[in-house]
C-alpha cells in the first residue's frame, strides 16, 4: 500500500469498514515477478510455453495456464543460467544457478505449477525452465481470482475442482506420467487439496501457507511493516475471515495440515523454519504426515521459488528416492 492510499484506510477505520476494507486489500493484492525481463530474455526460446485455456460445460470458469515442453541443451551450447532476484517488504533475495549440464533430460513426466497467492503462471518462468531442463513438461495455471482467472478468489480450497478437472483433461493426460504437482504458499494449500481428489503420483510444497488467518497476519507484518503498526491485528484477522466467508471457506479448511496426512503420494516440503508465513516450523505434523521436510534457514518466502545448489539437491534427491527409475528418470 502506498501512502497516498493511507487516508483511504483511516476513512474505512473511522467508518467501521475496516474488516471490509482488509478483505478487499487480501483478495486484490499483487506480488512482482521473481525475476527481470533481461533476465528472462537470456533463456533459450525453446524454453518459452504456450498459453491455453481449458473449459468445460460444466464448469463455471475456465482456467488459463501456460504449457512447456522439456528442453535439452546441446553439447555445444554454452550453460543455461537461470536468474532471479526480488525485492519486496522485508523479503530480498538474488539467486543465480548455472543449469548443470550432466542433469539435462535426466527425468520425465509433467510437473503442474501452481503459484502463490497474488502472483501469476507467468511468475513461474524461470523456474520451468529449471524443470524443462531436468525433462519435464510443465503446465502453470492461474489460480481463480488470480492473472488472466475470471473467477473469483478461490483461496487454494475452491480451486481444487477446477484443477482436478484440468488435470483429467483428454490434453494433460496425454502427456507423460508421472504427474507431479507443485505449489508455493497458498498454491501449496491448493497442490494439498487437488492431491486429495485427483490421480497425481507426488507434491512439492514450496513455503507452504499456514492457516489463512495466521498466514494473513505475518504477511502484513512482513510485506507492509509500517501498515501493521497502524491497522490492529484484530482488524486484520477480521479481514481475513471475511475473505474466507466471501468464498465459503472455513478457517479450518486453510490448515492444509488436516490433509496431509491423508495424501498416498510422496510429499516434498522445502522452506525455512523461521518464515512466519509458512508453516514449515510445525515439523512434529509435518513428520507425523510422512512428508520429507527441508529445512534452509537462508531461504525467506518468496526465495523458495529461485533453485539455487541446495533446493536443486533436495529436489533431485526426492525424486531418486521416491521414484523409481521406470517412472522417472529415463535410461
């Protein structure tokens, strides 16, 4: 929020539309891109996708996503450098991987992508070209309510639907297995929720959300410092509740802890324990779900969607471990 929209606030405070106001500032916020466009047009361009959108009679919405193709670099060209850096709130961080060229093509199978809240498929380019680059395809959708959505906010738990019904689409089950979904903050409570319901073989969960109150909570505090010290947290916890009533959740439905632990799949969740919007710190439930939990304290909320040396090791090593050679890597 910038402080020319201040006096808004203090009007909505004044005026006893606090929780109103919050609600709205939720649903609408917007995250920058990890990376620049310099950075991103150093990529090959066989590594851009191409834009869809699925529909179906029965559904209310359509969902817009990016689709890319795996992607190996020739033995003469020179190593693919992938780039991120961001700014944002209290969050900062620069990450720059030089792709190792003995990983390219290494793996198959399709990796769906699903961002956090606020942010977009397109926020996801850089790092599909990490997982092009292994030998997967990647499919990035917007969320509902988010990018080129038109439905609204869905808060992770309504959009589990939708996605199942991509994911069992005639043109993403034509591509190869295994199916692999990954999502970072809120798109991780969606990844829980759409594994619940449909036919994916693992998870990955980047900086996984907390409760939505909890995680509404530490997000003003890290991405609007100066806000939080005028806005009580009561006011921002009724925001956040009515956020959820708008979209007929409950509180409950947004611990995505509830169900983990009746996933059948192989679970990755990587972050750091001292993120205050993630709920990595819960390691007995998150051990008590089975999943394989990474801890990097160097991490923040927004790095966890950068490979650096350290996240490209666990998540290479999850899925040797996890996977066996038939399924994934390829001979």
């Amino acid at each position: 929020m910038t402080i020319k929209r201040w006096p808004v606030l203090l009007l909505a405070l004044l005026a006893g539309g606090c929780a109103s106001y919050v609600a709205d500032e939720i649903t609408h916020s917007k995250v920058a891109k990890p990376f620049t466009v310099k950075a991103l047009s150093t990529l090959p361009a066989a590594l851009a996708g191409q834009a869809g959108s699925f529909c179906q009679a029965q559904l209310a919405y359509c969902v817009p996503y990016t689709l890319a193709s795996p992607y190996t670099p020739s033995a003469q060209q020179a190593p693919v450098t992938l780039q991120w850096s961001s700014q944002q709130g209290q969050l900062t961080f620069n990450k720059v991987f030089r792709f190792p060229a003995a990983q390219a093509g290494q793996y198959h199978g399709t990796i769906i992508l699903l961002h956090g809240h606020g942010a977009s498929k397109e926020s996801w380019a850089m790092t599909s070209a990490y997982f092009q680059m292994l030998g997967f395809y990647t499919l990035a959708p917007d969320l509902m309510g988010e990018g080129a959505s038109q439905a609204p906010f869905g808060v992770g738990v309504n959009d589990a639907p939708l996605l199942n019904a991509l994911i069992n689409s005639e043109r993403v089950q034509q591509l190869p297995g295994p199916v692999i979904i990954a999502g970072h903050s809120l798109g991780a409570l969606a990844a829980v929720k759409t594994a619940l319901i449909s036919p994916v073989q693992g998870v990955m969960l980047f900086a996984p959300m907390r409760r939505f109150d909890e995680a509404s909570l530490a997000v003003s505090q890290v991405f609007a410092p100066i806000r939080s010290r005028f806005v009580p947290d009561a006011n921002i916890l009724d925001g956040a509740q009515l956020t959820l009533e708008r979209a007929g959740v409950s509180l409950k439905q947004t611990d995505m802890l509830n169900d983990v632990g009746e996933l059948t799949v192989p679970v990755l969740v990587y972050g750091s324990s001292e993120d205050t919007i993630s709920n990595l710190n819960e390691q007995q439930r998150w051990q008590a779900a089975g999943a394989t939990r990474v801890d990097v304290q160097d991490e923040n909320h927004l790095s966890v969607v950068a490979i650096d040396k350290t996240q490209d090791q666990a998540i290479t090593q999850w899925l040797s471990v996890h996977f066996n050679s038939d399924k994934v890597r390829k001979k």
